[in-house]
C-alpha cells in the first residue's frame, strides 16, 4: 500500500489552482467533474512526484458543508493491489463505508471509507481486466 496523494476542500477551484503552481510550483495533471456536480483538479510536485487534489463542492452537492478555515482536509487517497479487498479490511478494522466502490475510466476501483474519527479515506487500485481463470 501506498499514500499516493491528499485531497482538500477549496472554496474557489481556479483560484486556488493558480496559488498551489504558482506559489509552490507545482504542476498541473489532470481534471475532472464528479457525477454530482463537485469538480477537482490534480497537481503534482515535479520534484517529489506527491499529488494535491483540489475539490470544489457545489451548492446543491450532498458533499457540500459550510467551509471553515482549517478544516479543509477532503481526503487521504490510498493506492492499493485490490481496492475490494482493502475497503473490506478498513471496515473490519473500525472503519466505516462512505461511497460504495465503482470503476473509474474501465482502470481503477475506488471507494471511499471512514477512519474512526471520520475522516475519509479514498481506496483505489487498479481493475484487473480479465478474471483469472479457474483452476482445473
């Protein structure tokens, strides 16, 4: 398993987009829009190769809460052999399910759990293509 990089909530996507390149360097990767609306954008330290993700939530999103400076933690993502199998393994250990696993671009199964205090962890690892075949 390995940390692979931290998510934070932002009030202002772009604006904090041009803070995080410019002010520390670090460089944009890619984009995204999640399926309820909130959007995200993932950067990386050309030096370090450790990611940020910035999460913007809009009104209307189930994610969206009143924003406290300090607070901003979204997530702590997690890349790991069988995403499945982790998430398991978390909730047997005290965890909670947050979002159910899905498969991401055909590529990657991701779910998100809860640690004890509440903190969401995001689990994913990559989707074997083909099952393996049962043994004769």
């Amino acid at each position: 398993m390995g940390l692979i990089y931290v998510g934070i909530r932002v009030t202002d996507l772009e604006r904090s987009v041009k803070f995080y390149t410019g002010a520390l360097g670090l460089k944009e990767r890619k984009r995204g829009k999640m399926s309820h609306g909130g959007l995200w954008v993932g950067l990386i330290d050309p030096v370090t190769s450790v990611s940020l993700e910035l999460n913007w939530y809009p009104p209307d999103s189930p994610f969206h809460s009143p924003y406290t400076p300090g607070e901003g933690l979204d997530h702590i993502g997690f890349e790991v052999p069988d995403a499945k199998a982790t998430i398991r393994a978390v909730i047997a250990a005290g965890g909670e399910l947050a979002v159910a696993p899905w498969l991401e671009d055909g590529r990657y199964w991701i779910g998100f759990v809860k640690d004890p205090d509440g903190n969401w962890l995001e689990i994913q690892g990559l989707a074997t293509a083909t099952p393996a075949a049962p043994k004769t």
